[in-house]
C-alpha cells in the first residue's frame, strides 16, 4: 500500500510575521533604509527602532531611496526611546555581536540558526537585535538579550555594514524556515512494499550475474540491501529509474 508523507504546517510567510529586527540607535538614514530593503528581499517586514536618527525628515531622502519598493517598512517601524521596552512583547531575543559581552560567556555562531529556531516554540515572538554601527550594543543591552550571535568572517575586517549583517541573518533564517516548511509540506509518494521488494529482486539477479553474490553468503547480503533499499524513502518515480538502470544492465550483460 503506498505511503505519503504529509504536513500542514504555518508557511514561512505567516512565520515571518514572528520574526522582528531591531535596530539600537541606528546613526544613518541610509543605513535603515538598507535594512528595510534586505528585510523586504527576504519576505520580513516587522521593523523596530531604539531612538534611531531622523530617517524619515526632509533632508533623509537617502533612506527612502535605499528602502527600494520597501517604503511601507520604513512607515509602519514601531519606534522606542530604549530596548528594555522594544523587547517588552518578545518571548526570544538574540544579540547580534562579534565578541562576547557583558555575563555572556558563549557566542552562538549564524550556521546554527536551524538548531535554535527548532527550540523555540512556534508561536513566539523573536526580535533579532543589531547594535549601532560605530559601537555595537552596551553590556546591560545585551543582558537583555537571551542569546549572542555572531556572523562568522574570514577576512582581517571582521566588522559587517549594518545592512550586509541584516541580510545575512535573515538569509540564515529564511533559509531554516523555508527548509521547514518543505519538510512539512512535501507530498511524496512512497513506492510500496511490491514495488520495493521487487527493485530488490531485480538488483540481487544482477549482482549473481556479474559474481558479486558468493555462495552461502546470499542470506547476509539479501540483508544488507534489504536495509540499504528500504531506509532511503524511494518513490515510486525513483524506484521506476532504479529498475529501467538494472533492465539496461541486464540487456548489456547477454
């Protein structure tokens, strides 16, 4: 009988809407703007301001015009005097830093986004914390934070612009959610036992035929396949390939 593996999970999209950054006292207008690019290129829109400059005055056309077909971030961003209230309505908080702060005595490094979005509860609500560009976070900034992370470099500038350290992180978890989310909604039908157990077959008569199977060692090697053939998942699709390759060998080896 055929298997599917189904899911119906949250979309990305709806889990975006989880995901904030926060940007603590940004310097440059241009810089904001940037953000709102990378965050709009990435499928993210919930923007928050610690004390930022005057990104949105007269002379700060430089943030609009960066924030390409992503104005609207830049209007609907939730603005705060200081951190402690911007978290207020965070469940998780993650420093972005190159170097251990304050009490902290670990950094979390960006590949291991996957790992720490898979502990977090679905429905919580994570803010994504970028100090400012001259100076980074304070201590008792980061102290507000659950974790630090670091966006590992391999040059001798370890220093990201603002925008660039933006777009790397939400590529990482852009990245984790939509790998998610294939995981869980991917319909795929599983060859069934029939078609599996005769691929199997098919395999063993051309292994015999080309002296690979030894006498008294069949039951073993029957096990081995078994286990190797029936561990992968194959489709339908996949076993169909498999078996047209073994018919191919057989007509070659008469």
């Amino acid at each position: 009988m055929s298997k599917a593996i189904n899911a119906n999970k949250k979309t990305p999209m709806n889990l975006s809407k989880h995901i904030s950054i926060v940007l603590v006292e940004p310097e440059h207008p241009n810089n904001v703007g940037a953000v709102a690019r990378a965050m709009n290129n990435m499928g993210f829109t919930n923007l928050i301001l610690v004390n930022p400059c005057d990104y949105l005055s007269g002379g700060s056309d430089g943030a609009r015009t960066l924030a390409m077909h992503s104005q609207n971030i830049l209007q609907t961003a939730k603005v705060y005097s200081n951190l402690h209230s911007a978290l207020s309505e965070q469940n998780f908080a993650i420093a972005l830093t190159n170097r251990v702060r304050g009490q902290h005595k670990t950094l979390e490094n960006s590949w291991n986004l996957e790992n720490i979005f898979q502990q977090i509860q679905g429905e919580s609500h994570i803010a994504l914390v970028f100090g400012r560009e001259s100076s980074g976070l304070t201590n008792s900034e980061v102290d507000l934070c659950n974790l630090l992370m670091t966006i590992p470099t391999f040059g001798q500038n370890t220093s990201l612009n603002l925008a660039q350290a933006v777009m790397v992180i939400l590529y990482e978890v852009s990245k984790s959610l939509n790998q998610k989310e294939s995981t869980q909604t991917q319909k795929m039908i599983l060859a069934t036992s029939q078609h599996l157990e005769s691929l199997k077959h098919n395999l063993f008569s051309v292994l015999n035929r080309i002296g690979y199977i030894k006498i008294g060692n069949e039951s073993k090697r029957w096990s081995v396949f078994s286990k190797l053939i029936s561990e992968k998942f194959l489709s339908e699709k996949e076993v169909n390939i498999l078996q047209g390759i073994l018919n191919k060998i057989k007509e070659n080896l008469k």
